[in-house]
C-alpha cells in the first residue's frame, strides 16, 4: 500500500483497488462498487483549496437540479512549482469557454455516468475529454466552476 493509500485509510476512508490496465478501467470500476448518486472524481495528488470548500456544497445541489451536467474544474500547478511548460500549457485550460473537465477533479450524477456506460476503459488517457464529448451528445452542460479551484502536485516534467 502506498502512502496516500495509508493516509487515507487513517481518516476512515475505504481505500479499493483494481486490475485494470487504464486509469478510465480503474475510475469504472471504482465507480461500480460506490453507492452514492453524486461522483466526484479527484486525483490522489490533487487537492482541494478553501474556496472550493466554500464552494462545492453549491455545486453538488446544482447536480442535483440538474443531472445533465458535468462540474469541476481544470487543475492549476502550485505557484511555487510552475516551470514555464506548466505556465503556458496547463494553465491555458483555465477558460470559462472550455470543452471539458479532467478527470482528475470531475463532478457528475451516477445517474449520468451510467447513462453513457462510464468512461472508455480503453482509451490510456484523455477519458475526461471523450467523456464529455459523448455527454453533450444527450443534451449535457459541461460548466468549468473556477470557484472550485484545485491544485494538481506532480505534473509530469518530461
């Protein structure tokens, strides 16, 4: 077990693993052995901010209003860690016209999630953005929330 695994565990969170050989596999199967009715999918080395604190309790009854919708936000590098990559690339998604919300901080209804059979297990990334393509197709809201403003720690440097 890793040390976010344990980590987690010690707050009394259920830590589940899986097989599958794509981050969408693994996300799908997670979302298989859940229960809840709103998912918020949020990447082990994302964390949330205080503003999204103050913030998602809004979005999740939105969610609940409306279940065609697709929440989250884009996720900004540390300020301390920004090489000039992560400047220009990353923080380019930070668009209140974007196409999409990443997987690494999505929030959706189960009931749309399983509308469209989850992500593509076979796809080795971009899952969000297909994801999201396909939702739109039924009628679905994507709306990045900037208030719901999260930090991603480990962009890859190569």
């Amino acid at each position: 077990m890793d040390k976010i695994a344990a980590l987690a565990e010690l707050s009394g969170t259920v830590v589940q693993g899986s097989d599958d050989s794509t981050v969408a596999g693994v996300r799908n199967k997670l979302v298989s052995v859940s229960s809840g009715e709103l998912l918020i999918f949020l990447d082990a080395d994302v964390s949330v901010t205080n503003e999204w604190h103050q913030n998602i309790e809004a979005s999740l009854l939105e969610i609940c209003k409306y279940k065609l919708l697709v929440t989250g936000s884009h996720c900004s590098s540390p300020a301390s860690l920004k090489s000039t990559l992560e400047k220009y690339w990353f923080d380019s998604f930070e668009s209140p016209k974007s196409s999409h919300v990443g997987t690494g901080h999505m929030i959706l209804s189960r009931e749309l999630f399983e509308r469209l059979d989850g992500f593509d297990s076979c796809l080795e990334t971009g899952e969000g953005y297909d994801f999201c393509r396909r939702a739109k197709c039924v009628g679905t809201h994507i709306k990045e929330n900037c208030s719901l403003m999260v930090v991603h720690h480990f962009y890859p440097k190569k």
